[in-house]
C-alpha cells in the first residue's frame, strides 16, 4: 500500500517540477494520507470479500486495515486544515464539506461495498457528488 501511495507522491511532485511550483510539506502528506485512506479502504473489502490469492496470502487483519484506515482520514483532515489555515484563510469554507465527504465515503464504502472503485462510489452516490462539486466550485472561486 505504501508502494502505491509513493507513486501519488511522485505525480505530485513531478507535476509541481513541471509547473514551476514547490510543493508543500503539507499538501504532500495529505495526498498521501488520502491516498492510503482510499486505498486501504480497498484492501479492507478485498479482505472482507477474500477474493484474491494475494489478499489471502498477506493475512491482512481487518481491525489494522479499519484503524489504519481511520488514522489516515484524520491526517488527512488536519493537515488539509493546517494548510488551509497558513495558506488561504478562505479555503476553511470547504472545510466541513471535506470533513462530510470524508465520512460519508467510508461509510457508504463500507455499507454499499463500493470502496473498491472510488470513482463510481462518488459519482453514483450523490450524498458524496454534491459536496464534492461544492468542495471544486469554492476552489475555483476562491483562487480566480
């Protein structure tokens, strides 16, 4: 999972190199602590469902996957709030839109056994959709 959520690492700050723009500390252990928060998610229902040979062969436990899962919601949570705070004081109005999307989407992830394809769990449910778009459109305000 680590592998994975390195690679997210390496786009972000390939793309900040191509676009001239440094990267934050903050916003890096963000990205990361989403990505793993989605993709252990994923691995929690592979673990669920024991569908592959690889899921069956790790011995994954289902309560390190939820609490590690949970502990990277939250990193993610504060530090999105440490850099809103010292980067855009404005961007705290989408502040409780990413707390809701965030609980929304591990709970629906869970309820609907959808976490595997986060794409399609964000379009098809729009309790998640509709938060999300707000979350763009106050973005795209706030930084025109």
């Amino acid at each position: 999972m680590i592998l994975i959520c390195s690679g997210y690492l390496i786009r972000l700050y390939l793309g900040s190199y191509v676009i001239e723009v440094q990267t934050s500390f903050l916003l890096a252990i963000s990205v990361f602590s989403l990505s793993f928060f989605v993709i252990s998610i994923k691995r929690s229902l592979e673990v669920l469902k024991q569908e592959t040979l690889r899921i069956k062969s790790l011995n994954y436990s289902k309560h390190s996957l939820n609490f590690i899962t949970k502990i990277n919601g939250f990193v993610f949570l504060f530090c999105s709030l440490i850099f809103i705070i010292f980067s855009n004081n404005l961007l705290i109005l989408i502040f409780p839109f990413l707390i809701f999307v965030i609980y929304k989407y591990y709970k629906i992830s869970f309820q609907k056994k959808m976490g595997e394809f986060p794409i399609d769990l964000i379009v098809r449910e729009k309790t998640i959709l509709f938060p999300c778009l707000i979350i763009i459109f106050i973005t795209i305000l706030i930084y025109m």
